[in-house]
C-alpha cells in the first residue's frame, strides 16, 4: 500500500506505520506511530495518509479507531481532510481547534514563578531573532502599536490589546513558525496580568515599549536585552499577581 503523494514527496508504506495494534488507546497509538514516520520523514508536509480502509485493514483495528484519530490530527491542525481526495499532512500547522501546548502551559499557571521565568528567558531571545529576521514591514507594524498604544493612553482607553500588540507584532517579525506557536500561547497567558499593568501603569508600559524598540531597531543587542528586564521588573509586582506576592523580581 502507497500513499498518495504530491511530486518529489517520499511516499509511506504500511508496513511503516507498525503491523497491527493492541486495542488499548488505539487512536493514541496511531497518532504516536504518524508522529514517528513525520519525525523520521518517512512522511512529509503533503503526504496523504492511506485511506480509512487500508488503516483498518493494515492495522488490525476499527473504523472508529482510525476515525477518532483522524480527528485528533485534525484538532490540533496536523491533517486536513479534502472530501474525495483524502486526508492531507498539512504543510504548516493549521489553527488548532485544540492546542494541547496551550493547555498543559494553562494548566501550569498556577504556577506563577514558572510562568515568570520562562517569559524572562523566552522573550528576549524571541525578541533578538526578531531583530535580525524583520522586514521593514514588520518594523513599520511595530512602530504602529506604539503608536495605537500612546493614543489609547491619552484618551484613557488603553487595555491589555494595546500592549499585546506590540509584543505580537514582534513575536510575528521572528517569521518562525514554532517560535510564533509557543509565543502565542505565552500572550495569552500573560494577558490578564498586562490588563492590570495597563490600567495601572499604562505611561511606564509605554516607555518600555519605546525603549524596547529603540534599541530593536538600532540592532543593539544588549540594549533589547537590558529594556525587557527593566520592562519585566515594571508589571511582575504583587498588583500584577497578588496571589503570589513572594515571587523575586530581580531573578
């Protein structure tokens, strides 16, 4: 059994998807062996699975089974299912109905000091990848939410989008797929804690803005570096998370 394949696409045979299954968690398990043969390129980016049938057939398991699993693949944006062609491997991950990233990183966040710590290690080196990948379309967006931002001040009607906005637009400059993916899921787990923030602190948010971008767009490194710690010692206060009011601001 061949897949069906887009030229100069390695197809995948059967037997590379394992011989037959035991019925515990058999959709978990075909969606483990699928992520084997793509982490080994046995399949790619615009392969087609083998149909319903065939995975039936060659596994040894129901309809439903491969059916279910189908539909995980799909959830999380891996598959795409074209009526009358069959069930495609994405070429970029697709918008997942369910991110299970997101979920294990929501689930942590009780844990605020991780949620810290990672932002303090994850923003600036996303930030850094930014400044060497932006087009001067990118750098004309970012200056746009400084922009947004300072006008929604003056008017009093600055929320946790103007400030977002800036570090998605930064986020997007890194033109990096799995970079994008992970940083999404930050944003949105920090977005309650830059609603506080910019209610309360919307001038000092501002300026950190700016003083990020400044150095950003001189390419200067450490000075991107030296901007988000002093950024991140403004909104990491007991008002920003008052259930953890031990967390260190200066780690």
């Amino acid at each position: 059994m061949s897949l069906k394949h887009q030229p100069h696409v390695q197809s995948l045979d059967s037997d590379r998807l394992g011989g037959a299954i035991k019925r515990s968690s058999v959709a978990f398990q075909i969606l483990e062996r699928i992520k084997t043969a793509l982490i080994r390129g046995e399949l790619r980016p615009g392969d087609y699975l083998p149909s319903e049938t065939e995975l039936t057939q060659s596994l040894g398991i129901g309809k439903s089974s491969v059916r279910e699993a189908i539909k995980m693949l799909q959830a999380i944006g891996i598959v795409e299912v074209r009526r009358g062609q069959g069930t495609i491997i994405r070429r970029e991950p697709g918008d997942p109905l369910v991110d299970p990233m997101a979920f294990g990183m929501i689930l942590a966040r009780g844990m605020t000091r991780d949620v810290l710590e990672f932002r303090r290690m994850f923003e600036p080196a996303y930030t850094l990848q930014a400044m060497s990948n932006a087009t001067p379309e990118d750098h004309a967006r970012i200056q746009q939410t400084i922009d947004d931002m300072e006008a929604a001040i003056a008017h009093g009607e600055q929320t946790s989008h103007h400030d977002v906005a800036f570090h998605r637009a930064i986020l997007h400059a890194t033109h990096n797929p799995m970079t994008i993916r992970v940083g999404e899921t930050l944003l949105q787990l920090i977005e309650a804690a830059l609603e506080t923030s910019m209610q309360t602190l919307p001038e000092v948010a501002l300026k950190d803005h700016k003083n990020i971008y400044k150095a950003f767009k001189a390419g200067d490194a450490k000075g991107v570096q030296d901007a988000i710690e002093v950024s991140g010692r403004s909104w990491e206060t007991e008002l920003t998370y008052p259930d953890q009011k031990d967390v260190s601001l200066n780690t």
